[in-house]
C-alpha cells in the first residue's frame, strides 16, 4: 500500500474502490488508468470471480443495502468510491456516503438515472428543455394520445429508465403515438424494467445534436469533450452513430449549451464527478436555443472514450478517477491542441444473428483511421435500436480537421459489410 | 544525439495522436526504443518496444509502419519486438523461463481455472519470455467484459504472490475472437 519515492519517504497509494458491473465496455479502461496512475484498487462487481489475487468483492446493485454492508466490512479505508458504468452509480454514491467521503447525494444520482424525474427537475429550475408529458403505465392509449397532442406533431415517446436510443421512438400523429407506447412497452418488458414504469411524450426538437462531456468539482462544471453528432437522424429511431470533436458549432451557440449542461447538472444536485450531457440546438424561429434532452452521471458510454486523449497522453477514465480523489479538473482549452478526433458506433442493420464483419481491413487502411473494434461475438443475435441495446462496434479516427474525421469515419464504415443471418 | 533524440520525440509523436490510445485501451502499450548509447535507429529502421497485451498491438503492426512512415521520412521500416526480445532495451534475461512458465501453469490449475471454469472459461499459460509470462484466455473468458478485472486484479496479482521472478503478465488473447464471452458488454 505504499510507493517508494526515490530519493523520500514511501508515500501511501491512493486507494479507490471500482464498482464494476458484469456488462460493460469500460471496466478495461478504468482497470487500465488505475494502473498507469499507480493507485490501489478494491473492485466491487455484480459478475467477477472470487478469484485468489485480490478477491472482487461481490455486490448486486438491485440490492444496494445488503451490498453497502457487505463492501463495509470487505473493503477497508478507501479514499474515492468511482462507478464505472450506469447500473453502479446508484450504490456508489450510497457506499460513499456512508464512508464519509465526498460524492454525490443518492437522491442526485436518482434524479440523474430517470428521464421522467430529470424533466421535472429541470421544469422546476427553468432549465430549457422540450415540452413534455408523463404518462403513467396504467394509464390508457388516450393518455398518449392526449400528452403527444399537448406537446405537439411530431413528438418523441420514450422510456424513462433506458439509455442510448433503445426504447425512443419518433411518432407524427396520434395513432403512430399509440403504436409507438406499445412497442416501447414490449421493449421495456424484454429488458426485465418494472411493468409499472412511465413513459415520457416529449416535444420533437430539429436540429443539430451535441454531447457534452465534463468533470464536476464544487458544482463547478470543467468541459472534457463536446463531439458533434452529425449523422443522429430526425427519426423514427434515434441511434447515435458519428460522434465528432471539437464541435464545429458558433462559440456563441456552443457556450449556451455548456452553460445549459451545468445548470441541468446543477438542477439535479450533482456536485461531483462525470457528466455526459445530450443536448440539441433547436433551431426553429431563427434563434439557435440549446435544449436539454437527456444528462447521466458519468461519463460517455461505449468505447468512445477511447477517441479522446488529454495532455500528458492521459485517459478520460484517468482523469475521473483523479476528479474522485479531489485532483483538479484539466484546465479549460487543455484539449485545444489535440488533435480533432471522432467515434463511428456501427448500428445494428436488421435484427437476426451475426455471421461477419468483412471488410475490416480495408475500413482500417482508410487515412485518419486509428482503431477499429467488433464488440459483438459472432453467431450472437442481435437487434438494431429501439429493440436493441448494443452496437456491433467502434471505428476510431483522428485527422487534421473535425470535417477529416468525420469524412474519414465515413468512408471507413461504408468499407464494411454487415452479414446477419 | 540530438538528431536521434529528435527522432525518437517525432515518432513517439505519432504513436501518441494516432493508435496510442486504442492500444492502452486494449491493454498493451508501445514505444520507441532506444538504447543506452540513445540511438534510435541503424540505417533507418526504428525499433519499437511493445508491453501489456501483445494482442493490444501486433495486430495493428503493418498501421503503425505505415504511419510512421508517412509522417517521418527518414524511417524506412519499423521493427516490432517485446520486453526482453533481442534489441530491447528494458528486458534483463530470465534463467528459467520453462521452470517459470510451468510454475504459473501450476498455480493457475490449482487456483484459477477450477474458479473461472464457473463461467465456462479457462486461461493456459502460452510460454514466458525474459520473466514475461504470456497467458491466454479461452471459453467464457475470451472476450467477456470482466476479462481485465480477472486478469489485472485476479491471476496477476496471484501469480506474482507466487511467482516472484516473474517480471511482468501478458494478456494475449484475441478477445475480439471469442464466440461466447460470459459477459457481453452493453452500452449503459
């Protein structure tokens, strides 16, 4: 549990307990910036081994109680409790408060982990946002009908507890409203979620969508990464696919969007840590408006982490990690000399079982491409989004301009062919 | 020197701003070697040193010549090697490689794949190179999202509890390859 210093006195390792869920892409890039910051991990996971080394300590994040109890006694003295991914947030910030370490308040990460209660949240605080209707689970196909007429043609149904773009749909009139709610009911079903889940009619807003990245220390907010999402389509299905950086949007519109993602995680109670933040610029009426769709407290999912790299050839996941432990935050404009970069999540074409991904080395000899990985085995089955929840892998690029990388990305991609069988 | 140093500095440039960050995220890493006179490169061939996970950056050996190429002319071939391999620069020669290779194979029958054969999965020793111990992970394994966890916080620590000549833990598996990953990841 020490460091030799050479030339001083052993200083104590930092010591940080992981909360890994079983599936997740980011339990080797937390694993990873733990090693190179050379800190002492403790990993609490709802799937990992009792293997001999460093036994995981196990933990079911359905039952947060049972699983504090038994970190407590496991653990030992931590200095940050981090999640690695969604499903663990909730039980990290209970594990934290009841250490005493500074985190995030459990009713702050709630907020974070429901779309309905952002909503609320966020009306409450004047945060812009799209109009929107709850409509409870028991509640008739009228109900939606009368919330999708309330905010308006076209609309967006979603789920309240799902993320990426499983279980959001676009719907035009009251009857593709209708059909829409069923549909997501079925795919809230097959995910295993509560039967008596809400789902949430929101205005559809045009125009460009952004993510925005960033740190938390004090409520201050410090941007990590804003990527452009060029290719998000207006419909009927929403999946994210090309995500780009730095933004290419006016710096006028682009502060307002940060200033919206602040005041959002703000709104929530968050005062720590990551943020992933998902906006779009309506563009209606001639003024650009920075909208809130939807915030989680972490930082950006899959692998497109892998597209960003901080001075000093540091990680995002590093840099979580040092947030946790109180490091400060990159300063401001620290990314202004890396190279633009950019992340293309391949989408699942049509639902059925995957045989192959040929092409790959022709997407991999594109110029600008710097990685390219298959996340899904072959001969698993798969579903393309609102049904699904995964994408069939990453394509990474870096190059001269954010209009390279996305050239690039798409050139790259287009190298592929997707056979499902 | 300053020639050579100014080379190693622009091809490290490159490995940093073009596949640097996907194979740390792999699980491997790579660099310029040098040796102790500082030179870099004889006749325009430059070496790199690969650590971690090799399956993190041999795969991408033909990528990283050819960008390094572009970007420094005066390399005219990049030669890929790992810790200890000759022309390296940090490997110090291990004695006995095959008393140590069937040492871990010992400690991972008894301790590890009994556990992970639970999840369907097993994990043999593929050979040790200058203390180097080179393991490969199949079944359930192969490709599952926990894979790193298992390796870095479980048969690593482990083996060097057990194996204290043992210098460092490569990961070689090819985990995109696997069919039946216990652990799928999501996107959450």
């Amino acid at each position: 549990m020490t460091s030799a210093v050479p030339g001083g006195p052993a200083l104590p390792r930092p010591r940080v307990l992981l909360l890994v869920p079983a599936r997740t892409y980011r339990a080797a890039g937390f694993l990873l910036a733990a090693g190179r910051m050379g800190l002492d991990l403790v990993v609490g996971s709802d799937g990992a081994l009792p293997l001999g080394g460093r036994p995981v300590i196990p933990v079911d994040p359905g039952d947060p109680e049972a699983s504090v109890r038994r970190i407590l006694a496991r653990a030992g003295p931590v200095d940050a409790v981090v999640a690695a991914d969604t499903p663990m947030l909730v039980l990290a910030a209970a594990v934290a408060a009841r250490m005493g370490l500074p985190h995030n308040p459990v009713e702050a990460v709630l907020n974070a982990t429901g779309k309905d209660r952002q909503r609320l949240r966020w009306a409450a605080a004047d945060v812009t946002q799209p109009s929107f209707r709850i409509v409870s689970a028991a509640a008739p196909d009228t109900a939606i009908c009368d919330a999708a007429r309330a905010v308006g043609f076209p609309c967006v149904v979603k789920a309240v507890s799902l993320s990426a773009s499983q279980g959001v749909l676009r719907a035009d009139d009251p009857a593709s409203a209708v059909t829409a709610a069923r549909r997501i009911r079925r795919i809230l079903a097959a995910a295993g979620r509560s039967a008596t889940e809400s789902l949430l009619v929101e205005e559809y807003l045009p125009g460009p969508e952004l993510s925005i990245d960033g740190l938390l220390a004090g409520g201050e907010l410090t941007v990590t990464a804003v990527f452009d999402k060029p290719a998000t389509p207006g419909g009927p299905t929403f999946e994210e696919t090309l995500l780009v950086t730095p933004s290419r949007l006016p710096r006028p519109v682009l502060s307002e969007a940060i200033g919206t993602a602040g005041q959002a995680a703000c709104a929530l109670g968050l005062t720590r840590g990551p943020i992933h933040a998902e906006l779009r610029i309506d563009d209606r009426g001639g003024q650009p408006r920075a909208a809130m769709l939807e915030l989680a407290a972490r930082c950006i999912g899959g692998l497109c982490s892998r597209a960003l790299r901080f001075p000093g050839g540091a990680s995002l996941e590093e840099l979580v990690l040092g947030n946790a432990l109180g490091q400060p935050p990159p300063a401001a404009g620290s990314r202004d000399a890396v190279r633009p970069s950019g992340v293309f999540m391949l989408p699942v074409p049509r639902p059925g079982v995957l045989r192959a991904v040929e092409g790959r080395e022709g997407a991999a000899a594109v110029p600008g491409i710097t990685g390219l990985t298959i996340t899904i085995p072959l001969g698993q089955r798969v579903q393309p989004f609102p049904d699904g929840d995964r994408y069939l892998g990453f394509i990474f690029a870096e190059a001269g301009t954010p209009g390279e990388v996305q050239d690039a990305l798409i050139t790259a991609s287009g190298q592929l062919r997707v056979v499902i069988g | 020197m300053t020639g050579q140093a100014d080379l190693a500095a622009a091809v490290q440039a490159v490995l940093e701003r073009t596949v640097l960050p996907s194979v740390i995220a792999r699980g491997g890493a790579v660099r310029v070697a040098v040796t102790a006179d500082g030179v870099v490169t004889a006749d325009g061939v430059v070496t790199l040193e690969a650590t971690g996970s090799p399956g993190a950056v041999f795969p991408l050996a033909a990528r990283i010549e050819a960008l390094i190429r572009t970007a420094v002319p005066d390399v005219t071939a990049v030669r890929l090697i790992t810790p200890g391999q000759a022309g390296s620069p940090s490997g110090a020669a291990g004695p006995t490689e095959a008393d140590l290779a069937e040492s871990a194979r010992r400690v991972l029958d008894a301790e590890v794949n009994p556990a992970i054969a639970a999840h369907r999965g097993h994990v043999s020793v593929e050979g040790c190179e200058q203390g180097w111990v080179r393991i490969r992970l199949e079944g359930g394994c192969q490709g599952c999202s926990l894979a790193e966890v298992t390796v870095r916080q479980g048969i690593e620590p482990l083996l060097r509890a057990r194996l204290p000549a043992m210098t460092g833990l490569a990961d070689i598996t090819d985990h995109e390859a696997g069919t039946e990953p216990f652990f799928s990841p999501e996107k959450r």
